[in-house]
C-alpha cells in the first residue's frame, strides 16, 4: 500500500475507532466509507458495531501486505502471492459513489436515505457482476469487500446464530459438548 | 562457492515425519552411530511465531508456514508443495485411522491388487507404537475386527456439540459413527505439548497440540542424537564402482551459496515420502543402472497409490453452529470390510459439520441484492433448524502399473534436474466396478439423508488420489517389488526407502498412522543390521 492511501485511510480508522457516531457521520475524513457502512452493515448491530466493524476493515487495510506467499493448498496445489492492497481502487469506488449521488439525486452521497444508498452500490455491484459475499476482500468493490469482512467474522457469525460460537478462538475442551450459550446482552438486537 | 565431504553412518535424505519417526527409533536402539538427516528445506522451529502466522492465514490467506516450499522444487501430480524440515506433516489434520486387515490381504480374501508381505498382528503392534509417538487419542473400537492389543495413548477427542448432533442423526440409517481418532493431546503435557484448545485451525496447530515432527527434531538435537542438515538437496546417489552398495549422495545447498556437498555413510534411508523417494532413484540413473537405483524389477515410480473419494452434502432438521472445532469428525469403520462373496467395495465414512449453504449470501432467490439486516435474516432464516453435514467416503481404489512417477523433462530446477510427474491410473478390477462404487455410496447417502428430512445438496467425486503412496512398493519377490517388507531395496543391501513409498496398495482411510507404523518397524530393523562402514 502506498504511504499516502495508508494515511489517508487510517486517519479515517483512527476517526473511527475513536470518535462518535455524530462526528463521524460529519467527518470529511472518511471519504464516504461511513455511509457506505450504513448502508451494507445490519443496523440492528448498532452505531457501536458500525463503528467496530469498519474499524476491523480498517484495519485489515492498513496490515495487508502485497507480495506475501498465500497458502498453497493441498490436493490441487497453487504458488500465488498477494496482490498490491486495494486502497486506490476503493477511494476512486467511493468517489464515484459520490459522484453518481450527486449527478442522481443532487446530494452527497451521505446525505441519501439507505434505501438510495443501496440502489447505488447494487448498480455499482452489478456492474463489475459481484454476486456474493466472499470468505476474505477481494478487491472488487469496497463495499462488497466491508460486506465480505464483517459477514465472514466471527462476530457475524455469532450475530447470524445468536450464540456465543466464538469461531477460531481458542478455549479449553471441556464443554465441548455443550450447546453455546446465547448471545451476550448487547452483542445484538 | 566450496564442496565439502561428510562422513556418518545413516543418512536420511528428506525430513518429514518418516524421518522424524526413523531417526528417533534408530538412535534410541544404536545411539553411538552418526546419523544425519539431510532435508532440501528449511527447519520451521519458530514455535512462537505460530499463532501470528495463524492470525495472517485467517485474515489474509497467506501461507501459514512461511518458507515452507522450494518454488522451482515442484511437480505435476503432487498433492502438497511442502518441503520443509516436518514436511506435510507440519499441518496435517493429525487424523490417524487404522487400515484393516483386508488391506494387507486383497489378493488372497478377493483376488485383487496384492497381498502385502506382512502379517497384520506384525503390523498392528507397530500401529500402537505409532500411536504411542504421535500422542494418539482414540475411542476403543466396538467392531471385534478393530481389536486393539493396546489401549489409545489417550481419551478420544471430545464429540463437540455439532458432532454429537450429527451423530445422533447419521446413526438413524443404522449405521455407527466414532469418534476419528486423532494426534491432538486430549490431556495436557502428553509429550511435552499441550492439551488441544480447539483452535479450529488444526492446519496450523497454535498450541502444539497436534503433533507436528518439529516436536520430534527438536528434541533429537537438544539430545545431540542427530545432526539435521536443512537447506540441503540430495541431487544423486552413487552406487560403489564395482559391488551393488551406495557409497555417497551428492548434495547442493538450497541457502543461495549453490555450496555442494557429498556425503558417504553405510547406510542410506530414503524418508522423503511418496514423490521425492522414487523420484531420486530414478534421478540417480548412469552407469551400471541406466534405469535407476533399486529399479532392476523396473517398478521404481510405478503403482502409485492412494484413495478415491466421493464426497455429498446433506441438509437435514437440526441446528447447528458452525464453528466449534469443525476439524473434528465422525468415521465409521461398518464398511471396511467386505464379504469375500459379495462384489467388491470398502471404504470408510465420515462426517462433518458444514457451512455449505448456510453461508450469508449478497442475492435472494430472486436475484435482488440484499443488505443489512435483510441479508442478516436471511441468512438465521436459512440456518434456523436446517444444518448441513459434509459426508465423505475414500474408496479402496488399487493401481495399474502404469499408474507412474516419471521424470519430466520439460520441467527442470535450477540445478537442471527434471521434476517428479505423477499420473496416477487405476487397474482394470477397479475401473470396471467404479459404477457400482457410485451406486453403493449414493444408496448409503440416502439410508442417511432418510432422516430427519434430509435432502442431498450437492454430491462432488474427487479428481486425484488423496493420502498417496507407492512408487517403491514393498514384496517378497524382487522381480515385483522394488523393498521387502521392512524398506530394503532388493538391489542394494544399504539402501532402504521407509514409509509411504513402500506401500503396494493404498487403503481405504488417512494414510499416515501406517506410513509411521511401517516406518518404525523398518527403523528398528535398520537398528538390529550389522553396521556397515562408509566405505
């Protein structure tokens, strides 16, 4: 990832990791991706949840590294590397979010009810033919891949199912063979 | 760059688990002797750094044992890139299933394949060696045919909730399901390693629970028992000018020094798994072996091995919650046997939980994208009451003789050496019962997806063999085997090739508990022979 991308979306992450709700949803610094958040993520998770799942995408940015060796496999074996982060592309994907907003309804792309927000990003998804959630970003659409992230958590997960899973953390044997417990007050609606 | 030249008594060439297992059993027996195990990759020991490589695997999909391949050290065919001080069995699942008596006798109890040179209460003792090495835990088998002369090591993993779901569901066809038994510690400090904490990524063990020969290797140094010379390619081995032996292996350094090294010892062991074994034999083709090492009976590279498999998804009533240590699964051992009468299939079956289907999904079934909490109910709608098993069967499939290794010429290293191309091909008993393979295991999927409202998902046949052996299988006739029961080439009297190579016929079940078991017992038969000068 280039220096200047890193800064310009970690300040974002930094925005919001550590601010509100309202300062975020005024901040120039996320450069669209908060409503984007709005948008795509279950409200019933809250402002809070927005807010922790856009900074775990965030991060996922800022620690992609290009050039590492991924997993290779078993059965049909493949030598890749990883590809450059997706930043450039995701800052133009939001831009042009904006720009259609403006050109479509004459306001920031903020400013749209959800429902026009999603219309927007549905266009934008069918245009590069994106049909599905992946397991990991694939760098098509930055919506598409805050999407991938937060629905392959683990929280989601939980969320989904409403238990206490905890997917890939590790804990002690016993008790395996107990049900999950539900899901912590608070940890969703 | 500068050769040099070293002397020992055994040498090792190639530093897997069958390495690990050999060199452990062979000094144990005669701890005065130089051994030296000589691997093209690197030692992976950064136990500490486990966890952080786990935590970039999940997030990133990168490789999580960095360094753990040689790029240009590959071939087609093969089904693992490792090549690494541990080799594939750094992140095996740690699965140790037993074969069964009937794959040591296909010949004589169905006129298939062949029988293999040796007697099942011969090999079951070493099953439990290889249990007691690895830190096995198992259920006792209730099938009188699995009878064990020793009890597993340790407790069988405990069934996760998922698990004893599912095994409540698939014992409505009438059909009994086990816990697989596994190499994950189920009581802390079993050799030194933890006890399992169900990380979930037995691929990359975080905790060391599941065994790994990293365990072994560094144990055997910190005991001065061996010398592991790692980032070091055996290129040739050299058979005495005149007499059958081996005298050296010729050797270049993998750590960008292109330094060249001979090594001269009595003995030499080839413990570099099914690909890399055959592989160097035919390699060291010249002179007085224009066909390769061990290859008089010209089978060196042949009668590849391994299992077909099939595997099915179903959906039935039930709730699940993926998650909770999915590597886990149920076997059942009900179809290992066969009746001599009747037609001819064995396989074992498991199952696993499973996501398919159940994943969050951007589209409904009518093509609208979904977001937020529409694709949040949607997705606890479909998984409200409805889960998914994986059920997968590895078939007793038997190998054509043309089922090969072979060196390919259009893929060289570096150093100019052709690649390992492996085509595995299946004999004509085999071939002409495939459609009645199909038809028996889809009539087992629909005894099982007969319960609670089960439904088929999808149904996916494996297109390579898994678990792969063969290549120098093992024989009392030297005129059709390349080893004799215990590893020694019929060609020369101190060449020997352990473990997975050596088997005729690859079983119905996860290999690796019979790679070890075979490979100890050819360790302390390597121990018990006269020692021979390196020169």
């Amino acid at each position: 990832m280039r220096r200047r991308e890193v800064l310009k979306l970690g300040a974002a992450a930094a925005a919001v990791a550590t601010s509100g709700v309202k300062a975020q949803e005024s901040s120039g610094g996320l450069e669209g991706l908060w409503p984007v958040a709005q948008a795509v993520l279950p409200a019933s998770i809250g402002a809070d949840g927005h807010r922790e799942a856009l900074a775990a995408f965030m991060a996922w940015i800022r620690d992609h590294h290009a050039g590492r060796y991924l997993d290779h496999g078993y059965g049909h074996t493949r030598v890749a590397k990883s590809g450059a982060a997706p930043t450039a592309t995701y800052n133009v994907q939001l831009q042009a979010l904006e720009a259609a907003a403006r050109r479509r309804n004459g306001k920031a792309f903020g400013a749209l009810d959800l429902v026009a927000r999603r219309a927007l990003i549905a266009e934008a998804f069918a245009a590069l033919k994106i049909d599905s959630t992946e397991g990991r970003p694939s760098g098509k659409h930055v919506a598409a891949d805050l999407m991938s992230h937060y629905f392959s958590s683990a929280e989601a997960n939980d969320v989904c199912y409403e238990a206490e899973i905890g997917r890939d953390s590790c804990r002690a044997l016993e008790g395996s063979g107990l049900r999950p417990e539900p899901l912590a007050k608070g940890r969703a609606s | 760059m500068t050769h040099r030249k070293v002397e020992a008594d055994v040498i090792l060439i190639g530093g897997g688990i069958t390495a690990a297992m050999a060199a452990a059993r062979l000094t144990e027996r005669r701890p005065g002797l130089r051994t030296i195990v000589v691997e093209a990759g690197q030692r992976l020991f950064d136990f500490e750094n486990r966890m952080g490589y786990r935590e970039r695997y999940l997030a990133y999909g990168e490789n999580p044992w960095p360094g753990d391949f040689i790029e240009d050290q590959g071939g087609q065919g093969i089904i693992s890139r490792s090549m690494a001080v541990g080799g594939a069995a750094m992140h095996w699942g740690g699965v140790t299933n037993r074969f069964s008596r009937e794959d040591t006798r296909l010949r004589s109890l169905y006129g298939l394949a062949v029988d293999w040179p040796i007697e099942w209460e011969d090999l079951e003792r070493y099953y439990c060696d290889a249990e007691r090495q690895l830190g096995v835990g198992g259920e006792e088998p209730p099938l009188p045919e699995d009878k064990r002369s020793e009890p597993y090591p340790m407790p069988a993993m405990p069934l996760s909730y998922n698990l004893k779901t599912l095994k409540t569901w698939s014992e409505k066809s009438g059909i009994p399901f086990w816990a697989t038994p596994a190499a994950k510690n189920t009581v802390d400090g079993y050799d030194g390693r933890s006890i399992c904490k169900r990380c979930n990524t037995c691929e990359v063990c975080p905790t060391g629970a599941r065994y790994s020969p990293d365990w072994t290797f560094k144990k055997l140094l910190e005991q001065k028992r061996i010398e592991l010379h790692d980032r070091t390619l055996v290129r040739r081995l050299v058979p005495h000018d005149t007499t059958n032996r081996i005298v050296r292996a010729e050797a270049v350094k993998e750590d960008g020094t292109g330094d060249t090294v001979t090594y001269e010892a009595g003995t030499f062991l080839l413990t570099g798994g099914y690909a890399w074994s055959s592989h160097l034999l035919l390699l060291s083709a010249g002179g007085r072996f224009p066909n390769g090492l061990a290859n008089n009976s010209g089978l060196v590279g042949r009668y590849m091995t391994g299992h077909s498999f099939i595997q099915v998804w179903i959906e039935m009533d039930a709730q699940l919650y993926p998650g909770m240590n999915d590597q886990h699964s149920l076997i059942s051992r009900q179809f290992f046997r066969c009746a001599p009468s009747s037609p001819f299939v064995r396989h074992d079956l498991r199952v696993w939980e499973s996501s398919l289907a159940k994943g969050p999904r951007l589209k409904n079934e009518s093509g609208a994208y979904l977001f937020g909490d529409d694709l949040l109910a949607d997705w606890r709608k479909r998984t409200r009451g409805r889960a998914v098993a994986r059920v997968r069967t590895y078939l007793d499939v038997h190998p054509d003789r043309e089922s090969r290794l072979t060196l390919d010429r259009g893929n060289r290293n570096r150093w100019g050496d052709s690649m390992p191309r492996i085509e595995h091909r299946l004999d004509a008993p085999t071939l002409a019962r495939r459609d009645a393979d199909r038809t028996h295991v889809s009539a087992l999927v629909d005894r099982l997806a007969r319960a609670d409202n089960g439904r088929v998902l999808r149904t996916n046949e494996g297109d390579y063999l898994d678990h792969p052996g063969g290549g120098c299988r093992m024989g009392t006739d030297p005129a059709a085997s390349v080893v004799d029961s215990y590893g020694r080439t019929h060609d020369h009297e101190n060449l020997w090739v352990l473990g997975s190579p050596t088997l005729p016929t690859g079983g119905c079940t996860n290999g690796t508990l019979t790679f070890v078991a075979l490979t100890l017992r050819s360790a302390e038969k390597v121990a018990g022979a006269p020692a021979i000068p390196s020169r």
